[in-house]
C-alpha cells in the first residue's frame, strides 16, 4: 500500500500560486469593467467579465497615474498584468499594470471625459470669457525657452511693437510633469505685478505631444488666472481642452502674437489721425468762441459797466423801504394784542378764574371715583348672580344631592332600562369617585335597575 501525500491548505495554495503565476507571468485580458471601486487607500479593486466567466482584478495606486482616463463600469477594456494567488482567500486576482479602452484610443477617451466634466461646471461658457487689453504694456508666455514657438512669438511682437515688456515663464510642453510646470508657470506670472495678458501655447506635434495642454491642472490654473490668457498650442487643426477653457484661442503661437500686439505703425496712424481731428475740432471751436465775443462785446452791459449797478441800486432802495413799512405794522399789530391781553387780565382776574377751574376739576373727580366705585358693586352682585345660576346648573351640583350618572361603555347616557340589557356593564359616576358594574336585570317600569358592584 503506497504511502499518502497529505498538503496543508497552505501548502496547496502555495503550489497553486506557484503555477500560476509562472504559467501567466504577463497577460493581457479583453473583458468588461464592473463593480469598479476606488478605495482610501488609493487603489482601485474592480471585475473583469464576459458572457462566460469573470476575473477579479486591482490596480494599484502607483500604477493609476499611468492610465489616462476614468475607467467606469461598462467599458470594454484590454489589461495587462499578472495573475497572482490571494491565499488569504483562495482566490486569483489580475494584477493591472496597463489598461486601455477597446476602440476608442485612451488619450481620446480622456480628452472627451474630461472635455465633458469641465463643459458641465461651465468652464466653457463665453459668459466667463474676458476681453483682452487694447494695448499691453507687458505679456507673459508660458512655453519651452528652446522651442520654435517662442522665437515665432518673440519676432512678431518685436517687428510690430518692440517697446512692449515681455515676461517669460519657462516650462515643459510634453512629457511627464509637463502639465505641471505649465500650471506652476502661469500662476508664477500672476504673482508678479503689472501682467496684463498670458500667453499660454507650443508649436505642432502629436497628440500625444500636445497632451499636456489637454491636462485638468492646466485647465483650472488657466481658469484661476487673474490676467486673460491666449492659448495657443499646435496647428490650427489642433484643438485641446485649454483652447476651450482659455479667454481666446489663438491658431498658432505666431497668430496669438499678432492678436496681442496691434499694428505699431496702424497705432501710430490712428494717434496721427486723432490729432488732426483735435486739431480741427479746436480751430471750429476756437472760431464759434470768437464770434460768441464779438457779440458780447457789443451788448450795453459792456459799453456801459454801471448800468448794471444803478439797476440793482435802486431795487435794494425800494426793498429796503418796503422792510421798514413792513417791520412798523407788525409792531403795531403787536401792541394792539398786548394791550389786549392786559385788559382782559385786568377785567377777568386771571387767579380767580384758575380757582374756579380748580373746585371744578375737583367736583369732576370726586363724581368720576364714586361712578367707578357703584359700577363695580353692580358687576359684583351680577357676578355673583351668574355664579349661582351656574352652580345650580351643573351636573356636579346634581349629584352632591345623592344622584348618579349611568354611562354605557361607549359613552352613552342611560336614560332607558331597554339601553342596557342584562349582562350590559355600564360606569356609574357619583360625587365621589365612579363604579364600574353589571346589569344583572332590567325593568322597563322600574327605572332603578338591581346592579352589581364589578369594580
């Protein structure tokens, strides 16, 4: 009899975790994604599943940063990675390390993710759009110190207006980090005073290439910049998520100069042309301003000066007379009144008059307290009146004299033996206190029905 070979359970799941993950080192796996979840910790635990079968899956929080877009439930995905064995639980798991859409490219599955979110806070709206500065006196540019595009940018604003101020903040335009420093650059320029348009762009290249322009770091620091902002980033077939949340968007580098920066020598000709209107709006001005003297010249006013002062002369004679009539009536006026009152005081006698008034007031009052007084003597006896009426109407009242109340369980008065049949309980409520009890018979001639006592 051969000898068996027993294994432990971990014995099995080692060897079996073992097999495995030398037979599947690397696989990739075409399914659909469900029960996507990403937890604390920062990494993502999700199902992989076609119409037969299913495989769990994770992907690490290290290796997120490598997959562009959102993975939700219900995309069709291809993985890359391990199989691996979870002892713990018996179970194998694929360990992600790549993960891409199935059709839609993953770069272009982001860019319309993320396309879609910003439109839905109204990043995109024309509402929020600033216009930019007629005439800047200093712009910033966030782009490569190497690239073709900053020398483009730097030639056209030098040949139509080389006085202007330029600030320039270096970064990255592709690769990793990049979106980074194209953030950090732009609010670096809102830092510094006296910035008045940015300049945001690169020249052409791949989508790829062009991917940190479509990056939503980028996105919310274009947004949060005080100064407007010109993106202006490839070709102009090249649309990125910064051109649409951008004040202006601009074809090429070049093309964003030019809308920056007008025309010296047009400047120049418009100032030219302004002073010759102000010059001619003077001469026309100068001309009605001349004959407008000539005719005041002419005026008496001015051929006789003291006319004017003779004039108001007599018309502060004929108010001052006026003043002095008026002021001697109403002095008489006065005196007549006061020697008036001073009759009347004589004749009335002003402290035998305020003694009158006084015994008056004090009759008035004494009659006022003894109303008041007999008004509340009748409300008393009335009150008690209404008291007593009320005391020999209660019920209360009635049953202090030995009378009982009969009540039958649903509340009903018992005013007829035929109400409660033998065996009917019914509550008796006394002076004091009330008795629950059982008819025991019931005469319809005899209203004092023999009851029993059940409390």
């Amino acid at each position: 009899m051969s000898q068996r070979r027993v294994l432990t359970v971990s014995e099995l799941s080692q060897q079996l975790r073992e097999a495995l993950e030398q037979r599947f080192p690397a696989v990739w796996v075409e399914g659909e994604i469900s029960n996507f979840k990403v937890y604390g910790s920062g990494h993502a635990y999700f199902t992989l599943k076609d119409a037969q079968a299913q495989v769990r899956a994770v992907l690490f929080r290290n290796r997120t940063r490598r997959i562009r877009f959102e993975p939700r439930d219900g995309q069709h995905v291809l993985a890359f990675g391990a199989i691996e064995v979870y002892a713990q639980r018996g179970e194998y798991q694929l360990v992600v390390e790549l993960l891409e859409p199935r059709g839609l490219g993953a770069l272009q599955l982001a860019y319309e993710q993320l396309k879609s979110r910003l439109a839905a806070e109204g990043l995109f709206d024309q509402g929020r759009k600033r216009p930019l500065p007629r005439f800047p006196r200093t712009i910033g540019i966030v782009t490569s110190p190497s690239g073709a595009a900053i020398r483009d940018m730097l030639r056209v604003i030098g040949r139509r207006f080389g006085e202007l101020h330029i600030v320039i903040a270096p970064a990255r335009v592709q690769g990793e980090g990049a979106a980074e420093e194209i953030a950090r650059g732009i609010a670096d320029l809102n830092r510094l005073p006296g910035v008045d348009v940015i300049i945001v762009g690169r020249g052409g290249g791949s989508l790829e290439d062009l991917w940190a322009f479509n990056e939503e770091v980028v996105a919310r620091a274009i947004v949060a910049s005080k100064a407007p902002i010109i993106s202006a980033v490839g070709h102009e077939v090249d649309v990125t998520i910064s051109d649409f949340v951008a004040d202006l968007r601009a074809p090429t580098p070049s093309a964003a100069a030019e809308l920056v920066v007008r025309e010296k020598q047009a400047l120049v000709e418009t100032v030219h042309d302004l002073t010759a209107r102000l010059e001619r709006a003077m001469r026309r001005r100068l001309d009605r301003e001349r004959q407008h003297l000539g005719q005041l010249a002419s005026r008496r006013v001015l051929t006789d000066p003291a006319r004017p002062l003779r004039d108001w002369q007599r018309r502060l004679d004929d108010a001052t007379a006026r003043l002095g009539r008026a002021i001697h009536a109403r002095l008489r006026d006065a005196g007549h009144r006061s020697t008036a009152a001073a009759v009347g005081l004589r004749r009335g006698g002003l402290l035998t008059r305020l003694a009158g008034q006084r015994r008056q007031l004090d009759e008035l009052d004494r009659r006022l307290r003894a109303g008041v007084r007999a008004r509340l003597e009748r409300d008393r006896h009335r009150l008690r009146a209404l008291a007593g009426r009320l005391d020999s109407l209660s019920p209360l009242a009635v049953l202090a004299r030995g009378y009982s109340l009969a009540r039958l369980e649903n509340g009903d008065i018992v005013r007829d033996a035929r109400q409660a049949p033998p065996g009917s309980r019914v509550d008796v409520l006394l002076s004091e206190g009330r008795l629950a009890c059982r008819v025991e018979s019931a005469t319809e001639h005899d209203v004092r029905p023999h009851v029993e006592d059940v409390a």
